[in-house]
C-alpha cells in the first residue's frame, strides 16, 4: 500500500483537477474553532456531488434534519439535476465538482457523493484533502487500491466519514450482535447472502451503435475516470451499474446492504480466499457469449475468512445473485418467507441460525418459535429513527467535530466491507481472463480459488487477475495520493 504523502495535497489537487496552478487558500471552519465548533448557526453546509436519484434523496434526508443547508448542487447532467435545484433554488449549481471544490470549498462543511462507482474516490479523496467531512454512497470504490486509500485518508486528515449502506443503522444488526454475544446461535461458521439483482442488462455484449450525447449531459465528465468511448442509449443514469468500467454489478450493489451485517455482527477481517461461478449467457444454441466488459447475469462466490477474537471459527461466506439463493433451512416453515423473497441473509452456527432481511430489517432467530422463548438483555445503543438516523448521526457528528460521536459506517468499517466484496469481484472476472496458448482459447481463471495476501494487496497465484485491483485511469485523471 502506497503511503498517503502529506505532500501540498493542494497541489495534488490540482494536478488531478487538470486545472492550472493557482494560489489559494482554504480553511474550513470547524478548524478555525477547534475539535466540536459548531458553524455560527450550528448548520452544516453540504455540498451534493451526484444530485439525481439516490443523490437527491440523500440530500433531501440531510436536510430534513433541520440541521443541514444544501448551498452547493453539481452533477454532469442538467436532466437529473433539475429537480434539486427546484428543491433548493439558493443552492449554488456548478457540472464540474473540480471547479466546485476549487473555488467554492471555503463556502461549505461537507460533501456528499453520489456519482457513479468509477468516480467515487477520485473525488472523495480530493474533498477530504481540502478538509471536507464526506458522506459517500455505496459501495465505497470501484476497486480495492482506492478504498485502501480512501481508508488511510480518513485517518490522515482526520474527517468524519460515512458510506451510504443505511441499513447498517437499523436495530436489526443490533439484535442480530445481541443474540451472537449472548451465544444463543454459537460460533458462526457458514453466512449466505442472496440478492435478485441485476435488475439492469449484464452478460451482454458493448452495443456497436453509438447515440447522440444529450446535450444536457457532460460526457466527457461523466467517464471522468474510465476509458474514452462513444456515448450509448440507456447507459446513462442507470445501467451502468452492469459494466465493468463504471460499475461493480450485483455485488457491488447489493452486497454493503446484505454483507454489512455478518461483518459487524462477526467482526470479520482480511479475506484470505476467494472462489466463484458465474451464469452462461448463450448467443445462439451452442455458444457461450464472451462479454468481458460486461458483468455475468448470475454468479456464486465464496468468501473465506480467517477466525476473528469476536468469532472462534473460520467463516464461509457464500455470495448469491441473480436469483440464485441458498437451500431453504429446515427450521424454516413450508410457507414462512425465507429472508425477504429475492434478497437475504443467513447465519449458520454451532448452536442454532439467524437471519435478516435486506438492510437488516427483520431479524429473527430460526425455527421463528425460539423468537418468542429467547430473550436478551439489550447491550447496544440503537440509533434513532434507523436508516433515517444514518443520514442525522453523520450530520451531528460533523457538527461535532472528528472523534466525538459514533458512527454506523466510518470508513473505518466500510473500507474492510468493499474491500472483500470487490475482491468477490476478482473471482468472477476471472471467469473472463482469456489466452491464446498454442493455438487455443483457454480460459485459466475458471474453478480457480484466489489466494490473497491483504499486506500486499494483490492476489499471489493467478496474477492476470491483479489488473483490476488497481485499474488505470484515462489521460488526464489521477488519484492524487
């Protein structure tokens, strides 16, 4: 891991903005004031960078707080833009988030991202450089080296940080750590967690016919840091989540909401190996398609973990999508509903099984009887309101100050969290890993397990596949670190 240099990161700044060298200087005011000054009318200013779809919500469950202003909007598209800007006319609208932090950064607290994957860290990394306490949606990053760094920025400069899995302030990881702690399911050995994602095309081939760029759309901003191409139908502002250059698929969707509550309520750590198998997508009766920038229909992935000194075994964590889902446990009744339909979660261990629905909700012990018979004393705090206290705890905290009030998902645990659901996303684009030896197609990833050194951050027996952990930026683009 490179360490985070503390060197001018205003130049670093710059330089990854592609803007020319120009002095200024930048101090926010809780610093002025010290650890817990409160902003003259004890608000935080907010500065929205995605501001359509899970963006405005975001920022509409910041505001109604009552303890947040939304002064800043910014996003590459005036379409999915419009209805912030109708919600808070006095906000001040810029596309470019550079520009926004360049010339605006003194004029605001925080900023929340909401962009797609690929650009998350570049500018969440930028933003905590200059200071700003920030609130980015999931997952985290689109590969392991930047959360790895956006992990250490967090320490470094010293913000409060926050990832948008909401359900990771629900009661339901609460209850479900009680019961663990209390030892009434024993050690944990083996987790499911199944979603019915994608919900948008994937395992499908790049379309050969180019469109006409909106001309409310940025572009060229929009790929900020992935490859140069020709704009599509239908990419923008929702299935891109099924290619590889800007999204993460199902996983990276879906699995902070469903994997969040094994690794807070088993403390799990460091993935030590990885495995998957991904659906066939079929062109005609006989032949597999080969779409290696496009994420596979359906995949199941194992995850092993190593025993953490909260849980005593070794963990298996099974990853499901596209339908795919785990064996219904026999404690479960013929007509009882197995997590929440098409999305869940299941802890198998010594003693007994547990599961939850989607964000935690509903936790219940199995078979549902032992609900009734099994009480425990409740030992952790809840937060109020749930997932809408996810968005009040990161804006109170902020006003607080860095180190003065918990948080439900701090980088501190969102980092460890992506990290093992992008390397879950190794395993299957192994899949796609092709070579030309003597004259034949082989495919040297499939039925491979991944072995991972975490120190090193890279995978040590099937190389090829190192490639997506740290990827390269376009031109012009850099993780200024």
């Amino acid at each position: 891991m490179e360490e985070i240099k503390d060197d001018n990161s205003r130049r670093s700044f710059l330089k990854t903005a592609g803007f020319a060298a120009a002095a200024f200087t930048i101090v926010p005011r809780y610093v002025l004031g010290g650890k817990g000054f409160l902003a003259p009318s004890d608000k935080l200013y907010i500065a929205g960078v995605g501001v359509g779809g899970k963006g405005y919500s975001d920022l509409k469950s910041f505001h109604d707080t009552g303890k947040a202003v939304i002064n800043f909007l910014c996003d590459v598209d005036d379409r999915r833009s419009q209805k912030a800007r109708e919600d808070y006319p006095k906000a001040k609208y810029v596309k470019d988030w550079r520009e926004l932090l360049d010339k605006q950064a003194k004029n605001f607290d925080a900023v929340c991202v909401s962009t797609p994957d690929h650009n998350h860290a570049i500018t969440t990394l930028a933003a905590m450089q200059l200071g700003k306490h920030v609130y980015v949606q999931k997952p985290l990053t689109h590969d392991i080296y930047e959360a790895r760094v956006l992990g250490d920025a967090a320490k470094k400069y010293k913000v409060v940080t926050q990832m948008g899995n909401q359900g990771a302030s629900n009661d339901g990881v609460r209850q479900m750590q009680e019961w663990f702690n209390a030892n009434v399911i024993g050690k944990v050995h083996t987790v499911y967690c199944w979603t019915d994602r994608p919900v948008w095309p994937q395992g499908i081939p790049w379309p050969t016919k180019s469109a006409t760029i909106p001309k409310e759309l940025d572009w060229d901003l929009w790929l900020g840091t992935a490859p140069q191409k020709n704009y599509v139908d239908k990419l923008v502002p929702f299935n891109w989540r099924g290619w590889w250059d800007y999204g993460t698929g199902a996983i990276g969707d879906m699995g902070c909401h469903l994997m969040e509550g094994p690794f807070s309520v088993l403390d799990l750590q460091n993935p030590t190996s990885v495995e998957a198998s991904v659906g066939s997508v079929y062109v005609d009766e006989f032949k597999r398609g080969y779409f290696p920038e496009s994420c596979p229909p359906s995949s199941h992935v194992i995850i092993n973990f190593p025993e953490t000194k909260k849980n005593k075994s070794k963990v298996t964590l099974h990853w499901m999508d596209g339908g795919i889902q785990p064996e219904r446990p026999e404690e479960l009744g013929a007509d009882e509903m197995f997590g929440d339909g098409g999305n869940g979660m299941l802890f198998i261990g010594t003693k007994g099984k547990m599961m939850a629905d989607t964000y935690n909700l509903k936790a219940r012990l199995l078979p549902l009887s032992r609900n009734e018979e099994v009480k425990v004393k409740q030992t952790m705090a809840r937060v109020p309101n749930q997932m809408d206290g996810h968005y009040a705890q990161w804006v109170e905290a902020c006003i607080a100050g860095y180190g003065h009030k918990e948080l439900s998902s701090p980088f501190e645990k969102a980092v460890p969290l992506t990290e093992a659901l992008l390397m879950a996303n190794l395993a299957i684009r192994a899949h796609d890993i092709k070579k030309e030896t003597e004259g034949k197609t082989t495919f040297p990833g499939r039925n491979i397990q991944l072995l991972w050194d975490n120190k090193q951050m890279k995978v040590t027996n099937f190389d090829d596949v190192n490639q997506f952990v740290k990827r390269e930026y376009r031109q012009g683009w850099t993780l200024g670190v």
